[in-house]
C-alpha cells in the first residue's frame, strides 16, 4: 500500500511561529538522534538488551502533536514509547538509563523500552498492550471534565489497536460524555508483520469517528505542519468542552517491529516500498523547509545537531555508570507512598 505524500509548503504555515517551527525540528531532530544511537547500542552484546520499539521516520507525529499540549496535559503511549516521551518533555538520561535497566532510570529500571513514565511532565506511563492505554487516556480526560479543569488528554496507538474491542468502548464513553480527549492513531500500515489491509475490512480508521459522532481527520504523518495544525484545532476543541476527536497520521517506521534490523529478510516488506518512504523522510522535509524560507540557517543547525549529539553522548555514560536497582528493593515503587 503507497500513500502519496505532500511536502511540507509555506501555506499552511501561516499560523504557526518561527519559533514553534524551530523547536518542533528540534524536537523531531533529538528524537532521530536518540533512536539511531540505541539502534547502535542494541548491536553491541553488552550494551542495551531490553526489546526495543524504535520510533525512526514517525517523529513528525509525536512531535506535532506535544508542540500543542501544556505541561499538565497528559499523554498515554504505546510500546513504541520513546518518541512521545521525548516530546512531551521526558528527560533524555533517566530515558536511556531506563532502557539499560538502572536504577536511575525514568521507571526505576524496572520498566524497560516499553513501560517509560514521567508524571512531572504529564506522562503517566506507556504500556506493551495493544489498546491498553486507550480507556486510561478516557478515564483522565474524565477526571479533568470532573474537576472541571480544561486539562487535556492524549491517546497515542498504532493502527493494531483499532482490533481490540476496548478501542470501541473508549471512543463511545468519550463522546457520549464529552470528555477532552484526543485519539491519535499513528497507521504505520503494519500491525506488527501484518499489513493493516490483512486485518482490517475498512482501513480509512478516521471514518470510524462517525460512527461515534466525532470529528475525525486522517493527515500526513509524515508532515508535521498537517499534524501540528489538525491537533492545535482537536485539542483547542477540545478544552472548549466540545468533545474529543479521532485523527489519522499516515507514517512509516523505518526500523523493524522490534530491534534495529529492518525486517526485509522476512520478506514483509519489499526495499522499494522502504525506500519509498524514506525518501520521504519527515525530519529532512522539515529541516529543507527551515533552510529554504531561511527560519533557520546552516550554522544554527549543525549547532542544533551537535549539542544534540552531546545531550545524548552524556545520557549513555550516565546510563552506563548508574547502578542496577538493589534486590531487597525489588518490591518498592510498586505503589505510591501516601
């Protein structure tokens, strides 16, 4: 399946700062940067050994979508986590230090790749079950309509979830009630080695918002401008009481389903079709268009990716040095201290 993609263009740029531009590349960049040294260090036999969900060529939605949303909001991920993390905020050396397994680590060491938390930055955490965060991302946004606070909550999922029964439940409970929620499906076309067509009769996933009486929208995932823009208006919706709202971003993962390796061996995917989308990487369209309408300049982005490459060169030794949690603390941060 080939969806063509539109470059990024000045038009549907109006309404959205230099500023904002630049630190949705930056963020899009630190992401990149992030994945491809853990691709790195899964190759080596004593360094990461966790499984591992990498997040390369999906940057744009993440980052799109957590340029809009305050530091209260709350964001429910996936086992694909890392990049929502790292947008929202998440602190890049308890991030590597998680996936080593320390002690230090955002979960404490206990969680790995694919249970990632940081409630500071309104992370709650992610979770490995297809689906699973989805009526968390609803019970949040109810407890915010509660309050009656305009606190606003995220549900990122894959276009895997959409099988599960609980997706249908949560999206029926947040309508009829009106909560701020915002579905977000990240329809990479594969459900792990299956391709979305082999396991879904109807694969436009935003049309199903109308069985909800919802808003829903499928956008460019790998145009960060369409998701920046469809996420500002949902989540603006949103926190005016006026209910949640389903969007589709049509991306790619690079990288296999699990680990650093791109799966062509399996023959699940041709090298044409990997090509394909690479070519349409999200980060460089962004960073041609920077270039181009001089937002940003070469020497400010060589600079960007060099202290970039520092921040993550330091949360490898920080990683590497923190110690392993101690067996007799096995039980603790099992449940929150009152």
């Amino acid at each position: 399946m080939k969806i063509r993609l539109n470059r990024v263009n000045l038009e549907s740029t109006t309404d959205i700062s230099p500023e904002t531009l630049k630190s949705i590349y930056t963020t899009m960049l630190r992401i990149r940067r992030f994945e491809e040294k853990v691709a790195e260090l899964l190759a080596e036999p004593s360094e990461i050994i966790c499984p591992v969900h990498l997040y390369i060529g999906q940057e744009a939605v993440a980052a799109g979508v957590c340029a809009n949303l305050r530091n209260d909001d709350y964001v429910f991920s996936t086992h694909r986590s890392h990049g929502h993390y790292i947008a929202k905020g998440g602190d890049i050396k308890t991030l590597m230090a998680e996936l080593y397994g320390k002690a230090t680590g955002c979960s404490k060491g206990r969680g790995g790749s694919m249970h990632l938390a940081s409630p500071d930055k309104g992370f709650p955490g992610s979770s490995a079950i297809v689906g699973g965060t989805v009526p968390l991302a609803v019970g949040a946004a109810l407890a915010s309509s509660i309050k009656g606070k305009d606190t606003v909550a995220v549900a990122f999922f894959g276009d895997g979830a959409v099988n599960e029964g609980v997706w249908y439940e949560s999206l029926n409970f947040a309508s009829l009630k009106k909560l701020p929620v915002i579905f977000v499906c990240e329809n990479n076309l594969y459900s792990t080695h299956m391709p979305v067509s082999a396991c879904l009769v109807n694969t436009y996933i935003y049309k199903k918002a109308e069985a909800f009486c919802m808003p829903g929208v499928r956008v460019d995932g790998n145009n960060v401008i369409e998701v920046y823009q469809a996420a500002k208006k949902a989540i603006e919706q949103a926190r005016r009481g006026e209910g949640p709202t389903l969007i589709e971003c049509m991306t790619y993962r690079w990288r296999g389903h699990v680990g650093p390796n791109d799966d062509l061996d399996k023959g699940l995917r041709s090298q044409e079709e990997l090509e394909y989308w690479m070519d349409r990487c999200p980060v460089e369209a962004l960073e041609e268009f920077l270039l181009k309408h001089k937002i940003l300049s070469k020497a400010e982005n060589i600079q960007i990716d060099k202290e970039l490459n520092k921040e993550i060169e330091t949360a490898v030794t920080f990683a590497r040095q923190s110690p392993y949690p101690e067996e007799n603390e096995l039980l603790n941060n099992i449940f929150k201290d009152r």
